[in-house]
C-alpha cells in the first residue's frame, strides 16, 4: 500500500455544489496533513493543513481528518470554476519535515 | 510567494550531458527539498537538506546529487542526464512551528533529448 493515496478523478462538480476530496494514508506517516492545489503548468499551492483529530475550517475549505479510519478529506463549499485544478495530499512522514504525497485528484467544477 | 527562486525556468539538454538546477531561498530556512512530478507518480522526493553541507537521499535519488554550501541555495545536478529525468523539477522549503508545511518554488521544466 501506498503511504497516501488519492482517487485521480476527474471529479466533476457543478459550479455552487460542494466538492469533496479524499485522501487514505497508511500508518508509515505521521500526524500532520496538508492540501494543496496545482493548477496545470503552476507549482503546487498550500491551502490547508490539519493536524488534529476533527475538521478545520477556513473560508469555502473545510478539512477533515479521521484518524481511525485513517483518511483525510477536504470539502469546497460553493465550488467555482477557479477552483478547477489538480488537488494533492501529503503527509508528514515523521523525519526531517518530510513530505510524502499522493497522485492528486483533478477536479472540475462546471457552469 | 516564500521567497524561492528556482533556476533556469526550462532546460532542454542533450542525453550524457551534466545538468545543474539551482533552488535559491531568501527567508534563511533550514530544510530545502528537491521533487520532481511526473503523471502517474506525483510528486517524489529526490534529495533533501537540513542546513549547511547537511543533505540526505530522498525516494528517487539515483543518478542525481545534492550541495548546500550556504544556507540560501540548494543545487541539483544530473551528473549524466537521461530521457528517464525529463520531468517537472520542484524545490520546496518548510516553515512553520514544526517545520512541517512546505512552500514551493516556480518549478524547472528539463526536457532531455
């Protein structure tokens, strides 16, 4: 098993839906969670970490992490088409601040 | 925008020829990495940095190597650059309490021919 993985889409939403994104991660990472968006041709942009137990909210974004059931989610309320891009997982995997990611998930939001 | 600067921006360069990208900070921060992005595999480490002449193997090291010989550049060279490294070159650094969230550069796109 991969140490986080994520389904590669396309996830399609229409514009004002909410979007929801899952990540699975394996017991070799540790504690700390982070999203980040890429658009295509850009590098990877940080929009949310999380790094307890529960859901953290800031702005549209919302990410939740379950520790049981080892997964991490991240809800986009009222999606816009500006919030089409490829969104990635990661992990800290416990040494050196090391991160480790999964594939992404491309998401579309339609009009 | 944590203050990195990655360059050349794109390379294209000739298969057995050496290649170095540079990653330059200007925030003094301790850990720098080194990730290439390829489709299919996201996002791999390749070597990272924990300060001054410190530097570690990531997942995908071979065939390439590291220096930081001050606390601001971090340099990436393909000794002997084949097909198998044309890929999307990223340079990141971590910041916060614990080190732990990690900003990037604008990436180095090399195409090897």
């Amino acid at each position: 098993q991969k140490e986080v993985e994520q389904n590669s889409g396309p996830l399609s939403v229409p514009e004002g839906a909410i979007a929801s994104l899952n990540c699975t991660y394996s017991d070799r990472v540790s504690q700390s969670f982070f999203w980040y968006r890429q658009y295509s041709g850009k590098s990877p942009e940080l929009i949310m970490s999380i790094y307890s137990n529960g859901d953290k909210e800031d702005g549209r974004f919302t990410a939740q992490l379950n520790k049981a059931s080892q997964y991490v989610s991240l809800l986009i309320r009222d999606s816009q088409p500006s919030d089409s891009a490829t969104y990635l997982c990661a992990a800290d995997t416990g040494t050196a601040s090391k991160l480790t990611f999964g594939t992404g998930t491309r998401l579309q939001v339609t009009l | 925008d944590a203050g990195i600067t990655q360059s050349p921006r794109h390379k294209v360069t000739e298969t057995g020829t050496p290649v170095t990208l540079r990653c330059h900070q200007t925030e003094n921060h301790r850990y720098m990495y080194w990730y290439r992005q390829d489709p299919g595999h996201g996002l791999r480490l390749i070597h990272y940095s924990y300060g001054v002449k410190d530097t570690d193997k990531g997942e995908v090291s071979d065939g390439y190597s590291v220096s930081r010989s001050k606390t601001e550049d971090f340099l990436l060279t393909l000794e002997s650059a084949t097909s198998s490294q044309t890929s999307v070159y990223f340079c990141a650094i971590s910041v916060g309490l614990t080190n732990t969230e990690a900003f990037f550069g604008q990436g180095t796109r090399l195409t090897v021919v």
